[in-house]
C-alpha cells in the first residue's frame, strides 16, 4: 500500500464504522491495490495499542486493524496461530470466527490455493475491516456476521476452522476488552459443544488456549468424542501459557 493510502485508511474505515459509506464505497474512494508494507510497531504496551487504528504487515498481507479489533501485532496469538497452522491448504473450505481484522483466514487463502474462505465475526467493525483488508490484498473471502455457527445452516461443515479465541476468563485490574475477555469461558465451551457437528470427518480446527484459566480444553474435546494436539506455545512474561489446539474427530 502506498503512504497515501495508508494515511487515508484511518478516516474511510471511521466512516465505515459509523455507517455513513459501505465497505465498497470505502474500496472505491481508497483505490486500493496490495503492495508490502514494513512498519515499525515499537514497545508500546499491547493493550493500549489496541485502542488506535493502525497498518500492520501480516504473513504477506497489510492488514488495516481498526481501533478495539484485535490487532494481529508480532507479539499477538495471531501470529502463534498462523505459526501452528502452517502451509495453507489447497481447495478446502475454510472457516475463521471471530476473525477480527481476518488476517489469519486471508492468510491461507492465497488466490493460487482455490479455497472457499469464509470470515464470520459478530462485531459489525470487525466484519468491516475484514472485507476491506480481503479486496485490498486481492484475496476473496465471504464475510458473515455470526455468533459461532449461529447464522450457517445445520448441516454446514468446513476441512479447516479457525478461531483465535479470547485468552482471558477475567478482565485483569477491571480493563475489560470484548476482543480479549471470554467471561468464564462459556465461548469457548459452547464453541467446543457445537464444532463437531461443523468439521469435516477429516477436517482440522485451530483453537487458541490459555492455561489456568479454569477450563480444561483437551479433557473438554475428550467428552465431544475430538483429540487435540499442541502445535504451538507461548510462554508469556505475564505467565500466561498460551496454546494452539490442533482439534480433530477421534
């Protein structure tokens, strides 16, 4: 993306978000096309960058985070998502939820690839900027506005699903983030309740997990007849243990 572009970003998705122009309009007055962007994120604390627009390079993608959507920061579990999951697949359906800025799922959706990539979020923000980052990286991906499976039909499954979930039981020191807090992980367990019924028999999920949250991920998939296998860890400075389930049909 060129400087223009990305001085321009910030002031259409506003407009986005405020309802006064579409996401198309918004394509239309940026006139964007994909190029690499390099950006130099500093050492600000991880939270508080949160709560600003900005342009962050992802895999080989420039992904637009608006303010309160997850940020796909080298420090964030997107990053530890993308690591776990590896090599985009070729001709699979692909479901991220919760996608946020959708960096992951545009990720693994390169145009070579000829997957059938759907973004689902439940925040309209989030689906904003999902589809504006999907048609300014030449990628193309159908976004959803979703709670989980909620707005799919029943019997609607997917070879790959992807949900970088929520980390936090609890909003430490009373700072609450709807991106950031699963409040007692009842998300995440509906979620692990409702996932076998939507993956393929040979199909994978990615499932972000914090340990010492309360909830015991694996012994949860256990009981929904699933396996899962760590494919990724970060041992935080907070003392956070933050895991990338591999999810699958036993």
């Amino acid at each position: 993306m060129s400087a223009d572009i990305i001085r321009a970003i910030p002031a259409v998705l506003r407009e986005v978000e405020e309802h006064r122009i579409s996401s198309h309009a918004a394509l239309e007055l940026l006139g964007v096309t994909h190029e690499s962007s390099a950006l130099d994120t500093g050492h600000a604390d991880f939270i508080a960058q949160q709560s600003h627009p900005a342009i962050i390079p992802f895999a080989d993608l420039t992904i637009y985070a608006p303010s309160h959507v997850y940020h796909p920061w080298p420090q964030s579990s997107t990053h530890l998502m993308r690591q776990a999951i590896g090599a985009s697949p070729c001709q699979a359906a692909i479901l991220e939820i919760g996608c946020g800025t959708g960096a992951v799922g545009l990720s693994l959706a390169p145009p070579d690839a000829c997957n059938e990539l759907t973004l689902s979020d439940n925040d309209p923000a989030a689906l904003a900027a999902a589809e504006i980052n999907a048609m300014a990286n030449g990628r193309f991906a159908r976004v959803v506005k979703s709670d989980l499976f909620s707005a799919f039909e029943g019997d609607r499954q997917w070879d790959l699903i992807v949900f970088n979930a929520p980390l936090l039981f609890a909003a430490p020191g009373g700072l609450y983030h709807a991106m950031a807090i699963d409040t007692d992980g009842l998300l995440i367990e509906r979620f692990m309740h409702e996932l076998p019924a939507r993956l393929k028999p040979a199909g994978s999920a990615y499932v972000a997990w914090a340990e010492g949250q309360g909830l015991d991920l694996p012994a949860l998939a256990e009981k929904q007849n699933l396996t899962t296998q760590v494919r990724a860890t970060d041992r935080r400075g907070s003392g956070i243990v933050v895991n990338i389930l591999e999810v699958k049909h036993a």
